[in-house]
C-alpha cells in the first residue's frame, strides 16, 4: 500500500509542476512579446 501511496503523490507532484510552468509560460510569453514591439 506504501508503494501505491508514494506513485500516486509522485504523479500528483508531477501533474502540478507541469501545470505551474505552464502557467509561468502563459504568463512570460506576453511579456516577451511587448519587448520586442517595444525595442523596434
């Protein structure tokens, strides 16, 4: 039982950093693209 609860939280952690750096790349990629409208 041990060994399921420990897969389950490692997929649960992992599910929930990919949502976090997708978030951050919503997030970034506006950003950058005023930037470069911004430098011409």
């Amino acid at each position: 039982m041990a060994g399921w609860t420990l897969f389950l939280i490692l997929v649960g952690v992992s599910f929930l950093t990919n949502q976090l750096f997708r978030i951050i790349d919503i997030i970034d990629r506006p950003a950058r693209h005023s930037r470069r409208t911004g430098t011409r």
